[in-house]
C-alpha cells in the first residue's frame, strides 16, 4: 500500500505546464487559397481588402497585431500568444451553388509541439474589422476560435500544402453568403492537442488514491 500512496503522490507533485504548440509561424507574405467546386474557381487572400498585405492574419488577447503583418501563425508559445488566425476571400466574381470547397494553406512556415489538430470555424467579426488587425481584441480571438465548426485536421508533420475540406456547415454558410450578395466570406482558426490530453494534477491524484484503495482491497482479502 505503500508503494500505491507513494506513486500516487509522486504523480500529483509533478509539474504540469503547458508546452509551446502552433502552427505556421513565420508564414507572412504568402497568399492562400479557397478552392471551389473542385478546382473550377480559386479563390485567393492576395484579393486585397485593405492596402497592404494578404487578407490573412491573427489575432490575439495579449499580443498585438499589425494590419501590414499577414503572418497566419495560430497556438502559443513561450515568446508571445496565444493566437487565432484567419483567411478572408472575396467573392465578387462567385457563382453559386458549392458543391465542395477546401481551404488550402501553403508557403514556408514552422512549427512546434506536433501532433495539433488545426480547426476552422465561421467569422462574425465585420471583414474589414477583421483585416484592420491592429492592436489586441479578446473578443475577435475568441470568435476565430468558437462557433460553427466548418472543419479540422490532425497536423503531425510539416505538409505544405495543408488542405482543409469545408464540412457540410462551412458549404452551407458559403452558399448563403454567396445567395445573399456578400462581398467576403472569412474562416477563422485555432488549434487543440491532436492526441490525449494530459490529465489535469487532480485527476491524477483521484487515480492515484483509487490505485492505493486496490491495494488496500487486494492486501485485506489475502
């Protein structure tokens, strides 16, 4: 029963602390793609909304922004985040219906704290809100990373290019965007632990004290 206790407060006692994980950093000045309907139209942030850059960026809580910055770097790391980023598209020239649609992320980035799952969600944010990305905005980050999911993939290794399929949620939106005459459609994205994550210190203390509790058991029958 010793050895039980011993494990179990062994395990609460360690340290618990996250460990930088993102995705495309270093990623600025490289335009990215919303392909349509298979390839039939592709749909780029080079489309520019605002004078200066690609219509792409982040956003973050605590870390500010520069609207001349189009890096797309999303997660966290020990120098600066956390960050949600995001793809604008112009769809002036788009006629509907969208049978399929693949946000296609390429260029030359980084990475750290593989394997993540990179998830893509709907924008409320007005676009040029969104694109005039200067300063912090809690509530701009939490909308890029919230709401309806329009798709995700598990990144595990640096594949360029990383290719997202717009769920039947993100067709939807993209069609009624589209039926309705907007001028841009935007996706929002953040990320999660692409495996199990790793048990909160309480948990691991309840596990512990149920392991000790068997050893107790199994000592009294025997």
């Amino acid at each position: 029963m010793r050895a039980f206790l011993s494990l179990a407060f062994c395990l609460a006692a360690l340290p618990f602390s996250a460990t930088a994980a993102y995705v495309f950093g270093f990623s600025g000045g490289t335009p990215n793609s919303l392909i349509l309907n298979g390839g039939a139209t592709t749909l780029s942030t080079a489309t520019n909304l605002l004078a200066q850059g690609n219509n792409q960026g982040w956003w973050s809580p605590t870390a500010p922004a520069s609207d001349s910055n189009d890096n797309f770097i999303a997660g966290d790391a020990s120098e600066g985040g956390p960050w949600n980023n995001f793809f604008t598209f112009s769809l002036a020239e788009v006629q509907g219906p969208i049978t399929s649609a693949v946000l296609s992320i390429g260029g030359s980035y980084s990475h750290s704290g593989l394997p993540l799952t990179y998830s893509i969600f709907d924008v409320l944010t007005d676009p040029l809100a969104l694109n005039t990305n200067n300063g912090t905005s809690q509530a701009i980050y939490d909308d890029l990373g919230s709401g309806v999911l329009y798709g995700s993939i598990i990144i595990s290794s640096l594949n360029i290019p990383t290719d997202i399929a717009l769920n039947a949620a993100g067709l939807s939106a993209l069609n009624e965007a589209i039926q309705r005459g907007a001028e841009y459609f935007s996706i929002g994205g953040t990320i999660s632990p692409g495996t199990a994550p790793i048990p909160e210190p309480s948990t691991v203390l309840l596990l512990g004290t149920a392991l000790a509790g068997l050893g107790l058991i199994r000592r009294r029958r025997a």
